[in-house]
C-alpha cells in the first residue's frame, strides 16, 4: 500500500456551537501549518456563525466556555482559520442547499469562505481524506 504523501483533512462542520465550531477551527488551522490540506465544509446551522454580521457582533450560540472565550477577548475561529488559510492549504467551502434554503449569498459570509459548492463537488475532495464531522 503507498503511503499518501500529501495528507489531507476534510472537516465537515454542522454545529452553530462556538466551541465546536472553535475547536474545528483549531484542528484544522494546526493541520494546516504543519503541511495537511484541509477541506472545511460548513454546512446545516453552522453557517450561522459565519454571517458578518454575527462575527462582528460575536453573536454566536455558546456554552460555558463559549462564554469565558467572549469575555476573555480570546482570539476566536475567524482568525485561526484566517491564519491557517494564511500559513497553509486551509480551504473553506459552504453547502449551496443551505445556502439557498436560507437566502443567503457569499457576500453575505465573512471573506475567508472561498466558495460556495454543493455536496458532490465536497465528496470528490474529500475522497481520499480524513472526514471528521463537528
């Protein structure tokens, strides 16, 4: 068996919680810096967190720690990703369904989405790739 000599990443993100959204964030902007590709599909309830309005707002839904992170002024996903985009091969995608089902546009997500495709054009990304799902 040939070892995959350019590892890769597809992380698939459906919570609009800050904390999974956030540890996501962290996994694959790490993966990112040390030579991973990584594929970030936002899809379902997680597109939420990625409207600019709820960004600048840092309107998001939290738990506990989702809470401290706000109030402490920790450095929240849109930077690490923005940094992992930055650093390395960090891509990120939204599900057109959701888009559509919602209204919303590109536009209307903050500038480090890439695009906005559907789940077949995902699936052939993500087709020799280590899937984790948050």
């Amino acid at each position: 068996m040939e070892e995959n000599k350019n590892p890769s990443f597809a992380i698939i993100v459906m919570s609009e919680e800050l904390e999974k959204i956030h540890a996501a964030a962290l996994i694959g902007s790490m993966a990112a810096m040390t030579g991973t590709t990584v594929n970030f599909f936002l899809t379902m309830n997680s597109l939420k967190a990625f409207l600019k309005e709820n960004v600048s707002e840092k309107n998001f839904k939290t738990g506990d720690v989702g809470k401290a992170m706000i109030e402490k002024d920790v450095t929240l996903f849109p930077k690490l990703l923005e940094t992992g985009k930055e650093m390395g091969d960090l891509n990120i995608y939204c599900c057109a369904l959701a888009m559509d089902v919602m209204g919303w546009r590109k536009e209307d997500l903050i500038d480090i989405v890439d695009d906005v495709i559907g789940i077949t054009t995902f699936l052939n990304m993500a087709q020799n790739a280590k899937v984790i799902t948050v």
